[in-house]
C-alpha cells in the first residue's frame, strides 16, 4: 500500500501535469455528454465475460433505472478494486463514482478519505435507522457514514447435535448447551471424546484457513496483530504474552485435553467433511456452513449452531462481507443515484417484485438441496425492516430444520455485545500463512517452544510482509 507521503507526491504531480495543461482544478463533472447527472460504477462485467448471465441482468436492470430517472444515467467502469491501482486511481480522482471492496478495506478508505459520507443521502432516501447497530459501527467514521453495506457475515459455532446429545450437552428444550469461554468450549470437548470417542473440538490447520480461523480466538485473548502509524506504516506487533497465552490454548487442546483429530494437518474441505461425517463435535464457521455439509450427507437434525465464546479480555468474533462506496468529491445528486442503484440491484432495504423473488428463490434452492433452512445470517439491516420481515417470513416457509438446535446463533446475530471485527488491514493472507506454520507446529510437536515461534514468525512478518508494502 502507499503510504500519506507517497500520495502526497502522487497528487502533486497530478496537479502539476494539469497546472501545465492550462486546465482547472480537475474536479470531475457529474454531467455526461447528454447533459444528465451520471455516476460511473465499478465492478461491470467486460462485454466478453464468461458469466453472460451476469452481463444480461445488470444491462438490463440499468436500462430500467435510466428509463425509470430520465435525468439520471449510469456509467459502467470494469474496474475492481486491488490495492495495486487503487491509491493511484484515487489520488487522481479516477475512481469509479460507485466503487466495490471488502469490509478489510474500510481502514484504508477511511485514513486516504477516498469517500463522500452518505449519511445525509442515506436520510433523504429514508434509510435512517435501519442499518443492524453493529454493522453501522463497522462503516462510520465519528458521525459519517463512509459506505453501503451490501452483504455480511460472522463466525459462530457449529456443533453436532447427535454427539451433543450423547456428551448431555443438550437441554430438554432442544437448545444445545452454550460454552461461555473458551476453556468451557475444552471441557465441552472432553465431554464428547468421553462419551463418543469423536474429536471434541478443531480447526483446520493448512491453506490460509488455521490462520484465519485462529484469529478470532487471538483476538478474544487481547492479541493486536498489527498497528499503523499516522503515515500508515504498519509495525508487527504479535509478539505478546496474549499471543503466547492462545496458542498455548490450542496447544493444551491437542496435548493435555486431547480433543482434536489424530491427523491435526487438514485443509478447509477435510475440515468440513470431517464435522459432515460425525467425527468433530465443535467446530468455528459462518452460518453458510449447512452449503458445505449437503455433499457429505450430514443429517439436518444432526446441525446445530451457536454462538461464538467469549475470551479472557473480549468477547469477539470475525466479520466480512462487501461494501460500495461512494468516491470524494461526489455531489449530493450524485449520492442519491447511487443510493437509488443499489436499490436497483436488490442491495437496498426496498422489497420490490424482484427482490422478493430471488429472496424466495434463494431458500427454496436451499431447502430443495437439503441445506438447513433456518440458520439467519449476520443482516445489514435491523430486524425491524421490510426487508428482513419479509425474509424472516419466507425462511419460516422453508424451514426443514429444529430452529432450537440454531436458536443461540440466530439470536447472537442481534446482540450487539459480541464485537465484530474484520480482517486484518494489510497483509490478511500472509499473515495467514505465517499463523498455520505456527499452529502446524504446536500440534505436531508437544514440546514446541511457543514463545520462540511467536518472536520468530513476528520478526518474519514484519521484515518480509510489512516492510514490503508498497
């Protein structure tokens, strides 16, 4: 990524080169050659795309919108956002009027500014109020709001109802017992080995996917992976008794509790398959989970989810999902096209025919593949909206599952105490990748020294990741 002084002299070549061209200040124009207010939008799908179904519909849905606001037009952009262009084409105001990123974005769109607040927008348009409290945390700043939300999610636990039955970790009411922290998450586990002979509890351990799973429970244990400085130089900052204490938590799991697989070396897909086949009673995943498991089988009474434990300093679970911002420098017409093509899009708190039928079409898919229907999602928006009634009201139709057994989950979605945090800012996948070596070592080696491995890995990560950073 640049750094503040990089996009300074970045800018200021910018503005030389259009000094000497004997043009204005180079603000672009919300005017299109038609005279009518236009935004350009990112992510549009190139003419030879492969996903022709794709093209069609947002063709069509944009002839709609500029046939429905004669004064308004749509401009597509094919750009998608990576960190390899994005601060050039934001420092010289080329970004896309409506542009796409992930949740792990919103720091760096925030500290460069690369963004107009949408709240006074989201007002006129009647969205006050409406955006789920712990998603609107995630994208303000102070009192703006920095971008559209359009769709999200967070890890709970999933568990298997029958081993939780024979472990008498079920209560009468077909609720599963809930693990408050993460020591009772390893008592439960030890329950299940007892009783079962299963694995209790596990995380996969290869492909990025340990890392990324561990770092919530690093999180719960005060672990801060990283800080940037104001010129946003970012310094590894691991190295922690918090670090060490929750790696030693996965380590006792393995060595004194005993609760994981024999093999401890699996990817995601073995991960899954192993949970599907009756051979892990816990494991940390999105409610999305059920789409995994319908290839392996696993009976829907056996799936159960809920929520995420709490750690010793916080209690804390991983978040994602998209968002679409709208760039600097944008008019207040300009926001309100965008706000109103996002609802076009079905990206909106608007039930119109079409949104109502792919919700519909949605659930039925996934109950005709027996997926479990009644696990909710983490929902931009509060429970009070049209939208989410309406959804509440076609998966009650859909439903083929005891929602008890998911009950927690559902209900933690809405209980704005458990934090939400998205990926790491920089360097998400390698840092990954530095975390799997790690735990791939403490559950392979009883004796691993873990404070070595933590001084090791962060040294490492600073000097070949974040040092690096361009």
């Amino acid at each position: 990524m640049k750094t503040k002084k990089t996009l300074l002299v970045l800018l200021s070549s910018a503005l030389l080169i259009t000094a000497f061209a004997g043009c204005s200040s180079g603000k672009k124009s919300d005017k299109n050659a038609d005279g009518k207010s236009f935004i350009s939008v990112g992510n549009w799908p190139a003419q030879n795309t492969t996903d022709t179904n794709y093209l069609e519909t947002i063709t069509r849905q944009k002839t709609e919108f500029e046939s429905e606001n004669p004064d308004w037009a749509i401009e597509p952009d094919t750009w998608k956002f990576d960190l390899d262009t994005f601060y050039s084409k934001a420092a010289s105001r080329q970004l896309p009027t409506l542009y796409y990123s992930n949740f792990t974005e919103i720091g760096k769109i925030v500290s460069g500014e690369y963004y107009t607040d949408i709240s006074a927008g989201l007002k006129r348009a009647g969205y006050e109020g409406k955006f789920n409290p712990a998603v609107l945390k995630l994208i303000s700043n102070g009192d703006e709001i920095v971008t559209f939300p359009t769709d999200t999610y967070s890890l709970g636990i999933a568990y298997n109802v029958d081993l939780f039955k024979k472990a008498g970790l079920m209560n009468s009411d077909g609720t599963p017992k809930q693990p408050k922290d993460w020591n009772e998450v390893a008592e439960f586990g030890k329950k299940i080995k007892e009783s079962t002979g299963k694995a209790g509890f596990a995380i996969p351990t290869m492909a990025n996917c340990g890392g990324w799973l561990f770092t919530p429970i690093a999180w719960s244990y005060g672990v801060e992976f990283m800080k940037a400085d104001k010129d946003n130089n970012y310094t590894a900052t691991f190295n922690s008794q918090e670090m060490i204490d929750a790696l030693q938590y996965i380590s006792d799991l393995k060595w004194k509790n005993g609760i994981f697989l024999d093999n401890s070396l699996i990817d995601l897909t073995e991960y899954y398959k192993q949970f599907a086949i009756g051979n892990i009673g816990m494991i940390l995943t999105a409610g999305n989970v059920t789409s995994q498991l319908v290839q392996y089988d696993m009976p829907l009474d056996h799936i159960g989810m809920m929520a995420i434990p709490a750690g010793p300093k916080k209690h804390i679970t991983l978040t994602g999902g998209y968002t679409a911002t709208i760039a600097d420098g944008a008019t207040d017409e300009q926001v309100d096209i965008a706000i109103k093509w996002l609802e076009k899009v079905g990206s909106g708190d608007v039930l119109t025919d079409s949104v109502k039928q792919t919700i519909e079409t949605g659930y039925k898919r996934a109950a005709d593949r027996n997926e479990a229907v009644g696990v909710e999602s983490l929902s931009v928006w509060n429970s009070e909206t049209e939208i989410e009634k309406f959804r509440k009201e076609v998966r009650e139709k859909y439903v083929n599952i005891d929602l008890n057994h998911v009950k927690l989950y559902n209900e933690a979605l809405s209980d704005t105490d458990i934090e939400l945090q998205p990926e790491e800012p920089v360097c998400a996948q390698e840092l990954y990748a530095v975390l799997d070596g790690i735990i791939q070592e403490i559950l392979t080696n009883k004796n691993a020294d873990i404070k070595g491995l933590v001084e090791k890995a962060n040294a490492d990560f600073q000097a070949n990741y974040l040092n690096n950073l361009d």
